[in-house]
C-alpha cells in the first residue's frame, strides 16, 4: 500500500511555535484529514467510492447451497441473472446476482410447496411465523478488543448469506463508518448519525431518512461521527427536565430500540457497534438489544477489563430494569478476538473462560491474522479482498475462522427464530 504522504506542512511543535494547544491539534486532525481523503482517491479511483468485488462461480455456489455444476445448469437454461464470462470461460457473479438467484430458487421451491427448502435459500425473517428482528450489540469498554472488527465481519456474512442487515456505528470514532468507505467529517453533516432519530429536541429525524445502502447488496449503514456524543451530554438534560416535569417522550433507555422499531420490516438482523465506554449511548444499545456478543482479546489485563465491565454492567442495567427498560436476550456470548492458537498463556486464558462460562464463551476463535491486518490497511475487510491477495494459506486459514465464527453466530440467530 502507497502511504506517501501528497504534501507537506509547516512544523507545529509547540515548543517552538508556542501555537496554543488547540489550535496545534486542529491543525494536525486537517493534515491528517487531508491525507487520508488523498489516500481515499488513490485507493478507489475514480470516484473515491468503494465497490465490492465479483464472486467466482464456486464462491457464489458455496454461498447460496448448491452446486457450481447446478449455478451453470441454471446460466444455459437463461434461468436467473446470467453471470459475467472473464478470460478462459470463466464465470463470476455479483453480490445482487447472487441474491436474485437466492430469489429465484426460493420462488421455484415454493411453487413446488416446499417452503423449508425456499427458507433454505432466502434466509428472511418470516414475521407470520414470530420470527423477530434480531438486534445484536457486539461491546466491551477496552480499546483493542476486536470489537469494530467483529462488527462488521458479522454484518457483511450475514449480508452474503442472504439476510437483511442494517450495520449500526454508535461510535463517536466512527471506525466501522471508515470500513465502508467513509471519511466522517467530509461526508456527513448534522443528524447524519443515529443522534438524529433518537435526539430529545424538534431536530429528531426518521430513522429511515438517515440510512444509507452500502455498496453490499442487502446490507445498509447508519454511520457514526462525533456527533453521537451529543447524546451523552444531552441525556443528563432531558432526565432533569423530565424530573421537573417539562420533558416527555421515551427514557434514553427506550430511544434507540423506539427508533430501531421504525424500520424493524425491513430488516432480519442489526449489528450495532457499540462505543467502548458504558454511557447513555451503550446502555440504550443493550435495552433495544435481543442478543449481546462481548469482545475479549485473550490477556489477563483484558479479561480483568472485562470482569470490571460485568460489574459496572451488570450494576447499570439492574438501575435500568428497575426503571421499566426490559433486558431479555436471546443468547449472550464471549466472543474471543485475535486469538493465537500456538500461544500458551492464550489458550490457557481461553481454557479458563471455558471453564467459568461454558458454551456462552462462543466455540471458535477469532484467529489472529496478517490477513485480516493487511486488508486494513486499505479499509478493506477480509470478505471485500479476493484469495489471489494473500499467500494461501493465510488466506484460508482467516476466512476459515471468520466464516466459523459467523456461522455459530447465524446458527444462534436461526435458533432464536425456532428454526
């Protein structure tokens, strides 16, 4: 990756230029603005914008349950969307192609009065059936845990195995917002964020107004930038305006799954990015929350980070509870992060979670991967990169344990369904 640096700038050490602190900061976040925004352009030419790649034919196989031989049997009967033809014959698919074939096999077996095989293959919630939308927020209050990686590698599964997802970032940093392309403070303006739909004052917005499609089909963002922190600042105000009377409307508690429940027929499962700190904003994610994936970077500091994030936890929502929020979650689970299986004091970290939470710790591992970093390193996920990128070894090593720990995560939401 290129990370030459387009221009240069006067020095800003203040020792020297005795330039107030403030100022000597904002000028370092506008060079480094401005360099990321270059950065932008030379990585996703020509519009700055980022695309998904193709998928092979097996690739898109594996992905909706059949076999490649069938996907080609179906492309000479002209029957579904006709896949791409790149040198030597072959074949590639799209994202929403691949949907439109989910689409197609689902409305053939439903004609054939299988409806277990058409759910096989559009995996939608069926609402008739009390399958309700799944809200998962993945938490922990320690930097470095995972969190934000984990987020977004589970919505973009989920999306490529044929479910609905909107991907919530409800971190000021708006890291997950950057994975999908965007650059906070030149692409959003005011009540951009989730701040906008759950925001006490007349500026609150529909949820609907404030999502955007992303370049995965069936995945839509509500993106995030400092803005969020408002609410923070805002709640103390709007509890002490409603102890005096002058404040109505849902309790923080209640804003975040109000607004969630305004677009709950569009969507089978949010993933909500939650910030690393138990605020307002954290607490009314786990309130609008049917099931909660806790990030945990296998290190003793980190696993007693999490034990004080239980407490505080734990201590907070009963406050909730008492006050009406409701707090009952399909499935709970420790999920663990850059694990590294050759590493002794890890695995014997791991073995110890086990024994103490038994299967709420997940059953697969994050591994930690050269893969997963490098993809990074152009705001790139492992499900956005193609194998010829990488060693193969590597490569597969990663998307084997991401596509395990995602699929356990589907196989909770699915059993949570009561399918």
């Amino acid at each position: 990756m290129d990370m030459t640096v387009t221009q240069t700038r006067p020095e800003t050490d203040l020792s020297h230029a005795r330039q107030p602190a403030d100022e000597a900061i904002a000028a370092d976040a506008r060079a480094l603005s401005e360099q990321l925004k270059a950065m932008r352009e030379r990585l996703f030419p020509p519009t700055a914008m980022k695309t998904l790649r193709s998928f092979t034919s097996g690739e898109a196989a594996k992905l909706i349950g059949v076999s490649d031989g069938y996907l080609r049997q179906l492309s000479l009967a002209g029957e579904g969307p006709q896949p791409d033809t790149g040198t030597g014959g072959r074949r590639s698919y799209s994202l929403s192609d691949i949907n439109a074939l989910r689409r197609h096999l689902a409305e053939q077996a439903l004609a054939k009065g299988n409806a277990a095989k058409a759910r096989s293959y559009l995996k939608w919630r069926d609402r008739e059936r009390g399958e309700h939308l799944q809200v998962i927020s993945v938490t922990n209050f320690k930097g470095g845990s995972g969190k934000t990686t984990s987020s977004v590698h589970i919505a973009q599964y989920l999306a490529m195995t044929g479910h609905r997802v909107l991907a919530v970032d409800l971190d000021p940093q708006a890291s997950l917002s950057a994975l999908f392309g965007y650059q906070p403070e030149l692409d959003l303006t005011g009540n951009d964020t989730l701040y906008g739909a759950i925001r006490y004052d007349a500026e609150a917005r529909p949820l609907k107004d404030i999502i955007r499609p992303t370049y995965f089909d069936g995945l839509d963002l509500v993106p995030g930038n400092l803005e969020l922190q408002e609410f923070e600042h805002t709640t103390p105000q709007a509890l002490s305006a409603r102890h005096n009377g002058s404040e109505a409307g849902p309790l923080f508690f209640a804003r975040v799954q109000a607004a969630l429940a305004s677009v709950a027929d569009d969507y089978d499962v949010v993933v909500i990015d939650c910030p690393p700190q138990l605020g307002y904003l954290t607490l009314s994610a786990l309130c609008a929350s049917t099931s909660v994936l806790v990030t945990v970077h296998p290190q003793m500091l980190d696993v007693a980070s999490m034990n004080q994030f239980l407490y505080m936890t734990s201590d907070l929502l009963s406050v909730v509870r008492e006050a009406g929020g409701e707090l009952n979650f399909d499935f709970l689970r420790y999920l663990v992060t850059r694990f590294e299986p050759n590493d002794g004091p890890q695995a014997q970290i791991v073995g110890f979670m086990r024994s103490l939470f038994g299967d709420r710790v997940l059953t697969s591992a994050m591994v930690k991967s050269t893969a997963v970093s490098d993809a990074g390193l152009t705001k790139q996920t492992l499900y956005e990169v193609g194998r010829e990128n990488f060693t193969r070894a590597t490569y597969d090593r990663a998307i084997e344990s991401l596509n395990a720990v995602n699929g356990e995560i589907e196989a909770l939401i699915h059993a949570a369904w009561g399918r």
